[in-house]
C-alpha cells in the first residue's frame, strides 16, 4: 500500500488549503513566501528484498573444511620433501662421486699427520657424506697439542683440516715438568721429542697448583711475562730460570759469560728493569767485571740497582 508524504513546496496557502488565503493574517518580512505541501506516492521494500540484501552469516564448517586441506597439503609436500631429501642422501652416500681422496692438514708443527689420522679416523675411500665431523674433532681436540680444529668437506672428496697448536712458551714444575704455552695454559707433560730450549718455572708446588689454581695460575703468567721480556729484548737465550719467590715476587737465572747470574725482578717494570740490567751489566764489562747477583726490585729507589760481583762470592 502506498503512504502519502507531504514535502514543502514554495508559495503561500491558506487556512484552506487555497493559495494566498487570508486565514493567517501574521505579519512576514517582504519576500518571504509561506511553504506549500505536496504529496508524494512512499512505497516500502517488500521483507524478501530486505533479507536478500541483508550480510549472510558464513558456516563454521566451511572454514574447518578449508584449515583441514591445507593442513592435509602441507602435511604430503613436507612428506613428499623428506622422502626425496632421504633419497638423495642415500644416493650421496653410496655413489663413488663422493668418495674420500685427499684430506689435507693446516698448521701442524709438532704434532704429526700419521697421528692426527688415527685419533680422527679419517681414511682415503671414506664417503663424504658419511664422516661424521663432529666427532674427528673431538678426537683431534685429544691430543695435546692441539688447541682447536676445524674440518671442513670440500667437493667432491676432500677433508680440510686446519689445526691450531698450542705455542710452547716455558716448562713448569708442578711435581713433573709441563709445557705452557702463551696463555698460561700447562698442556702437556713434558716428554721425548719435546723442545728444550725452553726457559723453565719453578716455585709453584704441586699441591698449590691442585688447591688454589685460581691464584697458581696469575703467578705462573706472571712468570710467562718475564719470559716474554726477555725475548723483546733479544735476550731470551741467556734466560734458563725463572722462580717464583715466596714473597711472590720474581727473580731470573741466566746466563753471562758462560756464567750463570741471578737477577731479582720482583713483581712489576720488567721491561724497565731490563734495560737497566743491560746497563749495569755493559758498566761492569767496562771494568772487567762481573756479578753473580742484580738486585733491580727496590721500592722505595726504583732507577737504583744494586750487585754482588762474581769475584765477592769466593
């Protein structure tokens, strides 16, 4: 059914519905007109139309059924992925492509190949794929002059093997003689084949070194500084001891002349205090003479040293 609504329309009408009726005789400003209605026909949408138009809800199942098949396709691509990954890797591992025929050592110096090969068991013939890395290096890390490895496979059939030895720097007595290296590091019992021309460290007894390793182990790098010393210096030759004194300080044994003279260091200035025993020792020479012992820790006159001559001692 149609409804009828009124709209205002320009012009003036009357009490009577007439235009220009006299029935409101209210005073309006000159050119204003009075609003006319109109009727226009007003037909509603029928409820089907509304409905149709209206958002329609979507079904829980339709998303459960979609998650459900891409989960199901996932779930055959990654089957598909691993089944051919496993395939391939049993083709690598049994084709002759890959077959071990060079592995190449890098950074040996005392240790030897022959015995690096029979730690790791890594042979020529070997597949590639098939060695089983982690583990040679563990067992080339066992030997104890290796600080690190690293192995690496490099196509078709090569193993490289880059070695780090630890550096030899003196050997210390801990109940046996060690070799230390740069770091302060007692790696290996000394043994035949070793080098011995190294400076030796003595002082640190085998129960402090096993009871308080933490305070053993400053004093045995603070001899491995004076070591050091000596060797910036073009010296290190002439070094043969450095013992740790009680007092924690530091006194040198080396060589003079074919002597041997000891030279008190203390704790700290080695560079310094070697310099200066260079020139004690040239002062000395200039009068042709010689000193069993040079005392260059002294405290409370640091540019002061002080000597026992060889010829005092008898």
């Amino acid at each position: 059914m149609s409804q009828l609504l009124k709209r205002p329309t320009t012009g003036l009408e009357g009490p009577g519905g007439g235009r220009g009726g006299t029935g409101d005789r209210r005073s309006r400003p000159p050119g204003e007109k009075e609003p006319v209605f109109t009727e226009v026909p007003f037909r509603p949408e029928p409820g089907p139309a509304l409905r149709r138009a209206s958002a329609r809800r979507a079904s829980p199942w339709t998303g459960l059924t979609s998650g459900a098949l891409q989960s199901a396709l996932a779930m055959a691509v990654s089957a598909v992925v691993l089944l051919g990954g496993w395939e391939l890797a049993r083709l690598a591992s049994s084709a002759s492509l890959f077959t071990v025929r060079e592995i190449r050592f890098h950074g040996l110096v005392h240790a030897t190949e022959q015995d690096l090969l029979a730690a790791s068991r890594l042979a020529p013939g070997a597949n590639l794929f098939a060695l089983d890395l982690s583990a040679a290096t563990r067992a080339l890390s066992a030997n104890p002059w290796v600080a690190s490895a690293r192995l690496s496979r490099h196509f078709p059939g090569t193993v490289e093997v880059e070695i780090v030895e630890h550096r030899p720097r003196a050997q210390v007595q801990l109940g046996a003689w060690y070799l230390v290296d740069d770091l302060g590091r007692a790696f290996k019992r000394t043994g035949p084949g070793d080098p011995a021309d190294l400076p030796s460290i003595t002082g640190i007894s085998r129960e402090e070194w096993t009871k308080d390793r933490a305070a053993a182990q400053v004093r045995l790098y603070l001899a491995l500084q004076l070591v050091d010393a000596f060797r910036e210096e073009g010296i290190a030759r002439s070094l043969a001891q450095v013992r740790v004194d009680e007092d924690k300080g530091l006194t040198a044994i080396a060589r003079e002349a074919g002597n041997q003279q000891e030279i008190r260091f203390g704790e700290r200035d080695f560079t310094k205090k070697l310099q200066r025993l260079v020139h004690v020792r040239a002062a000395l020479a200039q009068r042709g003479e010689r000193a069993a012992r040079i005392d260059l820790d002294n405290p409370a006159r640091p540019d002061w040293a002080s000597a026992r001559l060889a010829a005092q001692e008898r």
